[in-house]
C-alpha cells in the first residue's frame, strides 16, 4: 500500500482533481473521495447513507467503516482507514465479492422498503404452500419464491 495514513480535508465540493494522501470529507453532499491507497491514482468515492460507510469524526482523525474495496478497479485493493490510518484488508475471491454484492443489494432493498434485485435461483421453484414459514414471508413481501 502507497498510502499508510490519509490526511483529511473537510471541504464543501469534492475538487476535480483529487490529491493523492487526503480523504475529502464533504458533509454537505454526505460522502467522501480519495485517490485509491494502492498508489494507481484511481478515484475512490465512498458516500455516507444508512446502508454504505459510516464516518465518524474523533476531532483529530476520520475512520469509515465498512472497509473499501475497490473490486472494479484493476488493482482490487481491499483496505480499511482506521482513524486516518490505512490498514489493508487484504484480498477478496470473485465468490466473496459476489456474496457481498448480495448481501448489499438485500440490505438497501430492506432499508428503502423495495424488492431487491436478486439472481433466480438455481433450484426449482416449490408450489406456494409447500414452502417453509420464511420463504412465503419472503414471497409475499418480494413476489418471489
């Protein structure tokens, strides 16, 4: 990792150019930039809603949680920033990256009350009342099975 601290700068528009060891930090737009940790100078964007990263502000340092993963870039860096310090995470599997898409996609459908967009499962579909109590649950509030 280039990048083992990010100096941050609490600005109100992410500038156009990003430099490269500083975490923009615009709470009135609620979200976050930095160029990738890795040193490929991609723009990393992390926005703060209930169901993406979480800031928090000790009154010296920013953390963000969950961690970044930077999956569709080239260089798949996977790091934490810790109380401005950047920690990596090490690396993901396309499996594990996939089940948190999943796992995403399920969280935001939940919280904002939509049907989430879901894969068709492998498996064949059972007729509505040979289902278990939580897969009619899930079929009644979705129109899944």
């Amino acid at each position: 990792m280039r990048h083992k601290r990010l100096e941050h700068r609490f600005v109100e528009h992410i500038p156009e150019r990003l430099q490269p060891g500083v975490l923009y930090v615009s709470m009135e737009y609620a979200t976050s930039a930095h160029t990738c940790c890795c040193g490929c100078g991609e723009e990393v964007v992390a926005p703060f809603t209930p169901t993406d990263w979480k800031m928090t502000f000790d009154g010296e340092t920013i953390s963000l949680r969950p961690s970044i993963g930077n999956w569709t870039l080239k260089c798949r860096s996977h790091y934490v920033i810790d109380r401005g310090k950047v920690k990596e995470a090490g690396p993901w599997s396309d499996e594990q990256v996939e089940a948190e898409r999943r796992r995403d996609r399920m969280s935001k459908a939940r919280f904002y009350g939509q049907s989430p967009n879901v894969e068709p499962q492998a498996e064949p579909a059972l007729p509505t009342n040979e289902l278990g109590f939580w897969r009619r649950l899930w079929t009644q509030i979705f129109g899944r099975k």
